[in-house]
DNA sequence: CTTTCAGGTAAACATATGTAAGTGCGGGAC
DNA sequence: GTCCCGCACTTACATATGTTTACCTGAAAG
C-alpha cells in the first residue's frame, strides 16, 4: 500500500528512491484514533508530528463562549501538525472526524532531515506552504464569498485533494462531516449549512446521501465556487 | 540600522554570528516601491523574494466581479512573498500600502541557505509557518468573532507585530490603511467598518487620528477581540 | 421490539451587515 | 486662490445569515 504522502508529494517534485527511504523510515510507529476523539490539543508541546494515513481530521480553535472554528480539513497524506516540529506549542486542537490512522514522525527524526536532506527538507516545508495557501484561499473566500458560493467552493477543494491522493470513486467522495461541522468550518450556523446544501441540490450541482458527496455539475459548481486550483500548487516543479 | 528580519527571528531563538551574516548577504539589492503599488503580482514567477525593511504591505486576492480580500498585512521584518521560493507561482498579488524599502533575496541564495545551513533553514521555515498561524487566527476570528470583536482584535495583533520590531511610540501604532482597505482586510464594507470604528472610539478602546493609533484601554480592547497572542509565538525556543 | 439520540429539515422571527447615495472636509495640483 | 478628489462619515433601506424551537427519521442501544 503506497504512502499518501509520497504521493501527494511525487504530485510537486522527483523524489529519490533514498527521499522515499527516508521518508517511510522517519515514521516511528502508527496509532489509531477514534473519530471525535483529539489528535493533539491546544497548548500541548508535542515530541513528533502525525502524519495521517488514513481517515479525515479537522484543525478546530474554541472560544470562550464555546464557539468552534475549524480552520483546516485534513486528508490521508496530509501532515496535521507538522509545524509544531518548529511551533512547538500547539495554538488549536486536532480531531479526528472519523477514525484515524496515524503514523508518528519525532521531530528528532524530522531535525535529522533538516540536517541532511536539504531537498527533502524543502518539500516538507513545501507542505506547511501549501496548508498556508489554502488558509489564504480560505480567507479569501470566507470573506468575501456568500455562504453557497463558500460551500460550492469547499466541495471542490476537498474533491481535488482527495483525488490527488486516490480517495476519490469516479464522480463521488466521502465527506464525513455533518452539517454542523460543516457549520464550524465554514463559519455559518448550521440551520443555514442546511439552506445552501438545498439549494445547491435543487441546482442540481451536487448529491449528498450520507456521507458520499456526488458531484454532479462540475462547472457550474466550480462557477459558484469561483474555484480555480492554482493554490493547491498541483504541479511538479524542481523545488 | 538593525536589520528588522534578525529582530524578529531574535525574538524567537538565538542567532549566531555567522547567521546574521548569511542572511546581512542574502541581500542582493534594496528597491524602493510606491505607494500602491505591486511589490508582485498574481502569476508572476519570481526569481527572489521580498524582505519588507520599511513601510506596510499587504498581499490580496481580486475576484473577477472586482471584490478584493487582503489575506495578509505586513509589517517592516516580514518576507512578503518567502513561500514564492518553493511554490513558485504567486497564487496572490502584494501591494504597498506605504512606500516601501525592500529587499531582494534571490531563491538561489535561498536554496544554498537550505543546502548548507539547516539551523537557518528552519528559522526562515518558521517565519512562513508564523504566516500561517496568523492565517489560522484570521479565519477563527473571520468566522466566528462580531465585526466589532474581529477589529479589535486586528488593532491586538498589529499592535504587538509593530512592537516586535521596534516600530510602536508608547501606545501609539502608524496603520496606514484607508477604511475602505480596513474592510478588504477584514471583509467588510466601508460603512460596516466606519461604524465599528465609531464604537470602538465611543466605548474609550481607541483614538485613530490619520494614520496613528493609539490603544487608549489594552486590556478591554484585548477583552472585546478575545485576543491572546500565543499564535504570534513570541518566544524564544531551541528550533 | 422499544427507546433513545444524533442528525437532517423546517418555519418564524431577529439582527448584523451590506448597498446606495449622498455630505463635507482637507490637502495637493496648478 | 480655486478646484479637485480621496477619504471619513451619514442616513435610509435591503437582505443574508443567525436564533429559537420543533418535528422527523434512521440507526444504535438495550
């Protein structure tokens, strides 16, 4: 079974048959984590970073007031805390929208790397650019997008990301998030997560029958979206 | 004149001598842009990347009916455009707010940084992962916080950006942003943030005369944007 | 089988924020 | 000096989105 990671990463650079090495080998032992339960929490100084194998898992802050704010969703071959390698204390929470394979990286391990892999090392940093591109994307869109062109907008990010890492089955992808979290992460209540997925349906945009998301107008939902991918940085380039 | 970039990473770990003057070299020339002007453009694929020594920046996105989002504010110290190193294509423009002093680094000063000094390495990794913790905090802030709460906390966090680097006069800040530029930052229209203003100056937070702020009541201002500023890590660590 | 509960859906209503269209001031251009 | 013109500021009005409350369904739990 192929790392999701050497994937995503052979989707924006060569990697040597000793990178790959390297990679596989920084991995020091695979956890699993049950959906809802926390992968890291806010505040924590971790010793290795989780790399995840499997399964979704969600970047979320809290308010005092209880409020959530879900600033990144993850999927299999993402890092999901990779920069508390350099952080060191953790400013959100991690959690497992289902249930999580994890694969631990010690940030003894990953100081290796800086100190011996310089390319290696660049396409690590490469991925936290990226996370950072698509906070921006986000922003962008969260801000100046309506609530159905910011949910049509989401459904496409998701699609292509899990497609680079073979998530995807023709036309349709898993989305486990309920319309709540689907709230938290786009930073409207859920009752109105509810108005936009109708209406995107009626559109005949999308179908969504428990947690299998079909596509069914990719280019008006990329229209409604104003989606373009040149965030996601798709392309192999010598970096 | 100290280098602001070597404030900064100074705030959050020791630099050696011989790092100072890596980074010193890494310079290859000093541009002067004009208010209003790109510092880089979306598209573009740049050969160096831009220190900000002097003046306030912005990076953007437009969206093809013309509406404009700021994702980004950036102080004297930042790199405006370090990610462009290895994702290569802008995916967002940069903009001077003020004029600005500049400084070019080219990549290939870069990738020779990254081939022979891993400490620096991570140090300038760091600074694009602070980027995107700042980012994180946006978007919770974005899609969670009133108007009111999320203004008072952008005054919080620029406020503390402009100390680090030594560029605040008591509680007095230059933010050199029309209000109109205020609410592409922020995501709101003119008039919205007008009013947030008023009350922010009604309820004694703020005086904003021109361009000079000056934080009258920190602690409630920090209240009303639920600040705190762990995100900013402002801390010296071994990294 | 029944109970329970999470999650999707719905309607009625409240409000924060946006839109449109202006006024007025102060500073730069000439 | 006068004339612009960008920018802060206002008002009146429109609307997207939030809040509250409730109902319904299916699936898990017992």
């Amino acid at each position: 079974m192929s790392n999701p990671l050497i994937l995503k990463l052979e989707q924006r650079d060569r990697l040597s048959a000793d990178e790959k090495r390297v990679l596989e080998g920084a991995i020091s032992r695979v956890r699993v984590v049950a959906a809802d339960e926390d992968i890291a929490r806010e505040g924590e100084r971790p010793s290795e970073s989780s790399l995840l194998l499997d399964g979704f898992a969600a970047r979320y802050k809290i308010f005092s007031n209880g409020r959530r704010q879900i600033t990144a969703v993850h999927v299999p071959g993402d890092f999901v805390d990779l920069h508390s390698f350099l952080l060191k204390t953790m400013d959100h929470g991690v959690l497992a929208l289902t249930p999580c394979r994890i694969a631990a990286v010690p940030h003894a391990t990953l100081e290796k790397i800086t100190d011996e892999y310089p390319h290696l090392t660049r396409l690590l940093w490469l991925n936290t650019l990226i996370d950072g591109a698509i906070h921006r994307e986000w922003l962008t869109v969260m801000g100046r997008l309506s609530a159905t062109a910011h949910m049509a907008h989401f459904v496409c990010e998701l699609f292509l990301r899990l497609q680079i890492v073979g998530r995807t089955d023709g036309d349709t992808i898993q989305i486990p998030l309920t319309q709540a979290e689907l709230g938290d992460t786009l930073g409207l209540s859920t009752v109105h997560v509810n108005r936009v997925l109708q209406e995107l349906r009626k559109e005949g945009l999308i179908r969504w029958q428990g947690d299998a998301l079909t596509v069914l107008d990719w280019e008006r939902l990329k229209a409604v979206g104003e989606f373009t991918s040149t965030y996601l940085n798709i392309q192999k380039e010598n970096r």
